[in-house]
C-alpha cells in the first residue's frame, strides 16, 4: 500500500469487533500502510473529523493482544444512514474532502447489513466521481443475519454465552421447588433473525436437558399454544425454561412485548426498540398457571461478554479484518469479505470477497426446515450449524482477578 | 467415623456451593464414613425421606472436579424453616427417626443464615434429648452477610462475576452517541447487604472508570438527590452507568421496586421478593432526564455463572465443607464452620468454627465507614476486602464448546 487505511465500526457492539480491528490494524501495516485511522463512532464522527491514528493506540503486541479481547466496539460506533447519493451529494463531498485531506487509499468498514448500505453508498460514488478510493467491507453482527456469508464474526461468542448461560441458568431453576413449578423465560436479542435465540439449544448435552421451548421471531407465536405446552411440561418436570426471541410475534403482527406496556421507540434506521417479552410472558404464565414465574433478559451482556468469548469467532474476525485489507490493496472496491464454510469436521472455513450490492439491507433468517414443524425448537442442523462456532476460548489477560481490556478514554 | 454422614444444600444457589459439597464427601470419605447420603431439597425433601447415596453419583476423581464447577445445589434446595421445638415436637422426632435409620453421626447443612437456624434447632434438639448426632453449618450465601465470619463461599465468584459484567457493560454503554446521553441502571441482588452491589467497584481499574454510582441498600437511597447525581455526570460524560441493589429503599422505608407496579410476594421466612429497581430507575431518569436509558437485570446469572468462577472462592468453599465434616468428626455440633482472614497481602485464610446461635437469623451489613459520606460508593476499604476473594479461575471443562456440569437428573 502507498498511502494510508481508515477503518470503522459501525452498528452494535459484538465481543469480537475488536479483533478485526486488530485485524485490520496489522494487515495494513504488514502491507505497508504509511498510516490507519480510526474513525471515532463511525461515519457519523468521519462527518465530523473526529479519527485517530490507531499507532497511538495499539503499540505493542500486547497491546493487540487486549485489543482482541475487548468487547464492545473500541473506536466507538453510530447507527448512521448515509442519505442516498442524489438526495445530498454534499454529504458525500464531504467525506471525500476529508478521506483525500487524509490520504486514504482504503477505507474498511465493520459492520452489520446497515453499514454495509455505507459501504455500498460510498463505492458507488467513488464509481461515479472516479474517486481511487476503495471501500470494502468487514462483516460484523451478533445477529448473523448477514446474505451471503456463511456466518458472521460476533455471532460465535454470542452463541457460547448464550448456551452457556442458558445451561447455568437451567440448573439454577431446579434447585428449589415450587408448590406449581417454576417457569423461567429468557429473552434473547434477534430482532428478526433467530440465529441467537437458537444458540439456547447449544446448552443441550448428556448433563443438561437444554431449554424446554424456543421461540424464533421466524415464526407466528401463538400465546394460547404457548401456555398449553407450558403446562403440560410442568406436569412433567418441576422447572420449565423457555427461550424467547425479543422480536416474536403474533398472529396479527404484533410483538409481544407491545401486548403488555412497552416502550415505543424506532430508531434511525426504523427499527423498533422492542423490551420487555420476557416479562410479558412470565406475567402472562404466572396468571395462566398460577405457578412462579422468572423473566431474565440477557440483554447487553450477551454481545459483550468478551470474558466468555469463542476462539473460532476472536480468530475469524481477525482473519476477515486482514482480507478486507487485503482485497482493498489489490484493488476491490463496494466488496465485502465473507466467510465460507469448506468442511465442518473438521471445520474448516475461509475467505472470500462478495459484492455488497447483493448483501446491504437484506436479513438472512433461520431456514424454516431448522425449525421443528410445531415452531417450538430448532433442528439437530442448526445445532451442527453453530457448534463449530463455538469452539475454543481465549483466555482472558486477567489483572487482580477481572480481564484486562484495552484503555479507551471515553473523550477521545 | 464410625457412622454414616448426611449432608444437606439450603436456600439460594451459588456457583460454589457444590465444591462445599464435594469437600464434605471426599472428607467424610477419608474419615471412614461408610456412606454419604445427600438429602434432596434439604430438611423438607429430608420430612419426606428423599435422599440419595452420593457414592453413586461421584465416581471418580472427574466426577468431583465437575461437581465442583457445577453451579447450583446439586441436591436441589429448599427456604424451609423448621417450627420452634416447643411448637411442633413432631417433626423433630419425624427427622430424628430419619436419621436413626440411617446411622446418621453427622449431619452439614450448606446455607446461609436461614440455613443455621436449621442447625441450631437439630442441634438444641439434640441436646435436649441427648441425641448423638452432630450437626455442623457450612457456611454459603452470595449475599455475604453472615456474622462471624470474614465471608462466605459463594461470594467470591458472584463478585467475580458482577465486577466483569460490569466492565463488559460500562463498554458497551460507550459504543454508540445519543443525543442527551445513556444512563444504564444495573439491578444486582442484596435485599439488605449491599457486598454484591459493592463489587461493581471491582471493575474500576487503568482501563475502566468503573460505575459511577453505586448505591447500596444499607443506605437511605433518595430519588432526586439521585437524579441531580445522574444529570450532573451527562453534563461530564456520554454515558452513565448505575449500579443498584435491589433491596434500596427511600427515606419513608419503601422499596424503589415498589414505588412502581411490582410483585409482592413473601416467602417463607417473610422476604419480600422484589424486582424492577432498574426497570423503576431507568423510567424515573428517562422521566426526568429524556435521556435513553437501559436497565439490566443480573439475575440468577450472577449466582450461578460457574463458567466465571473465583478459584479462591471454589477451594475456599470444598474447604470449609470438608472442615465441617472434621469438626463434627472430632464432636462439635452446633457449630458454624467460619473463615478466618490472617493475612491480606499476601492473602491468607483459615478456618474455625463457631457457636451457631450467634450467627443464625443474623444478617452482616456493609459498615457505614465502607461507603463514602455522600452513600454514592465504596470506598477503597471495601475493594481492598473484596479484592482477594475473587482472585484466580477454575478453568471449566469444557465439551463441544460449553462448560461440563456433573450429570443430575431432575427427577432423582
């Protein structure tokens, strides 16, 4: 490379946006990057000229090491839409100004399917202005719900901390009796995609019965089924859990969170901010059943729990930083990189660049045959789907007992 | 040991409770016991003669390092309170009998403080009837608010536990811009001792500010002192992060969980259970503040997440289980197994036992010289206690990706 690399991120936090920042860090530099950048809360701080020099920051090996392992995103994110191309073309003047002020030869952006709608935008006005900057994308979302990449990093840890805790959370509800049983509801992220909410099942093994019902928001959620097939689980076992997506719906469309009092808020890219499931439904059995009821929201927790996260996962969002760099260097623009699965025992899985054109705004679901006919648990295939993703830990670097991550200033 | 050992797990789990019970029957076992039973659910599954021979379920040397790392009572629970002796003679005898058919020498409870009174009425029973058997306490509550003793196993790890959730979501909370800031509100468990709350200071360190409030329930908590808090810190920072006991209550002795719609249910030993303190706090502040806010629940997950165990904790805890069992062996009986602080740097702990009468039904508060004059924070006398309990990990067997429990079926 001749001149210099920014790189982003953009949308939620993941536990493992980080190591393709660290990724991308080392192969820019590796490849001759005089300078890389990063942009603070993504292209809505661009707008603003608020970057770093990431030399500043990672300058040692043990440095990247702690920068693998932090969670959250490091250079700060944004849920910004770039308006489109001919609505506000002083938006997009501006960022070049500033990309050429800079030097920028490659600008990579981690993100989830709305960054890759930047992504696009901004390789399609290079395209149009016959501006050399090349932008490629780094996939990045819990969510999994990215086209045409066979998962996503982030996704991986997500799924160990969620089955890992389902299957915590599983014993803990055996211990003590309750005259009419217990029913413990978890609520997982997953707005539309029920890949995370399905990752309960990992908690299923020959020491641990997993949850007894998932709910992907894939499927019609029928309320009265639902009790039904609570209560006849409780006159079968004393404790019931159920994993519920926070997105699932009913019949008629509605979320069930919206059925009791909920908030309310849509945010910039019209998404609703959906809570409470959980605690509907919890209070919805306890007046059905009358038994104890438990509602428990992994909420945050579950997208940042470096603490716990994959190695398969820390690994490949490494890799995926290195070959967006990679791919930007030889000359690939509006691309995103995308991770292929060759073989899954063993698994062994590779890179490939796609054109984000095919990928931006669109939402890989849980096929429906993953799904048991009742809608009610996810197939032995997603099981084999995801247990790959799993594998494997990175020990944390602990200091006095609490892991290390790597010093951010919140003013930067 | 000439005779047979019963060993019993009472009240809340932990994910240290089951090394208690592993250090009881490996002692007890070297001790001569012939056999080892474990009552399922405590003194109530012992009223209706459910038990189980533990030689059964732990084989092998890997059977009692899983057990061990598996979280929760292992024999299942109960929060049953046994009547005065003057009250109900006939349940003492029912037990009596029990444990006479078994050749029971010794008898430990694994429990906190509701657990010892269970201990101190056997054991007053005991006496009175010039009855053999001894019964110790073995001391366990996340909670940490036992008297006498310098703490109590199961602590450690929630405190491990809550000081790395902590930082995970102090990260996150920084990751993405809101117009007039984010205020999260993490609701941690304590209904009267605020040592969980307090260990969300643990996460403080070179790379993280900490929380920036923390409000225990020994403390007065006032709602617009609070507010003015929290307005005051968006003025300084983006984002905000509270952490609260479930148990705070305003200057008139109203639960904050109550000053919104919230259950009211009492248990057994006349606690109220609560829930929503976060949920009240975070609508209090969007209320007052029209910031977002976010309010997160750590729930069972900070009692039972053995994935993140303190290894001090975990030995600690097969310690004092098989001290019990020595203490009873050499003729102790209505006794408390304690530990005892020697040294803090290097840390040092031993064990001792004490009068049970002096520790049940009470309850170890933070002493007010522990929380800054404002009652907004620990101070670093506090950390300094904490510090040592959460040092080192048990690193969890893992199977396919997730942590391996000792198998218990739910309907032994």
């Amino acid at each position: 490379m001749k001149g210099n690399v920014i790189v982003g991120q953009s949308g939620g936090p993941t536990a493992a946006i980080n190591s393709s920042l660290a990724g991308v860090y080392r192969t820019a530099k590796d490849r001759g990057a005089k300078k890389v950048y990063g942009m603070l809360h993504g292209v809505q701080g661009l707008l603003q000229e608020r970057y770093i020099d990431l030399s500043e920051h990672i300058k040692t090996e043990l440095d990247a090491e702690l920068l693998k392992r932090t969670p959250a995103a490091f250079l700060g994110s944004c849920r910004y839409k770039l308006p489109e191309i001919h609505e506000d073309k002083a938006v997009y003047e501006k960022i070049f100004k500033i990309l050429d002020k800079l030097d920028i030869e490659a600008f990579i952006y981690i993100g989830g399917n709305d960054s890759m709608d930047t992504i696009k935008k901004l390789s399609d006005y290079a395209i149009i202005t016959g501006h050399p900057t090349r932008f490629v994308g780094c996939p990045k979302t819990i969510d999994n719900d990215l086209a045409l990449t066979d998962h996503t990093p982030g996704y991986g840890s997500a799924a160990k901390y969620i089955g890992t805790s389902l299957k915590e959370i599983i014993r803990d509800g055996f211990c003590l009796e309750y005259p009419k049983g217990l029913v413990t509801i978890v609520e997982i992220m997953g707005r539309n995609a029920g890949w995370l909410t399905g990752a309960a099942a990992l908690s299923q093994g020959e020491d641990c019965d997993g949850p007894d019902l998932i709910y992907l928001p894939e499927i019609t959620f029928d309320l009265h089924q639902f009790s039904d097939k609570v209560k006849q689980l409780l006159e079968k076992k004393p404790s019931v859990v159920v994993a519920v997506s926070e997105g699932i719906r009913t019949g008629d469309g509605n979320y069930v969170c919206e059925l009791g009092s909920s908030v309310d808020f849509v945010d910039a890219f019209g998404h609703k901010q959906l809570s409470g499931t959980a605690s509907y439904l919890a209070s919805f059995i306890a007046g059905e059943i009358g038994c104890k009821t438990r509602a428990i929201e992994l909420s945050t927790l579950q997208r940042s729990a470096s603490h716990a996260a994959s190695r398969v996962d820390i690994l490949e969002a490494y890799q995926v930083g290195g070959a967006a760099v990679k791919a930007a260097d030889e000359g690939d623009s509006g691309k995103m990189v995308v991770l292929q699965r060759l073989s899954d025992d063993p698994y062994q899985c590779g890179t490939e660049v796609k054109d984000v054109h095919k990928i931006a705004n669109d939402e890989k679901l849980v096929p429906r045959e993953w799904v048991n006919e009742e809608g009610t648990y996810v197939t032995d295939e997603f099981v084999a789907y995801v247990r790959p993703l799993i594998q494997g830990d990175v020990s944390p670097v602990m200091v006095d007992g609490i892991p290390r991550h790597l010093f951010r200033s919140y003013d930067m």
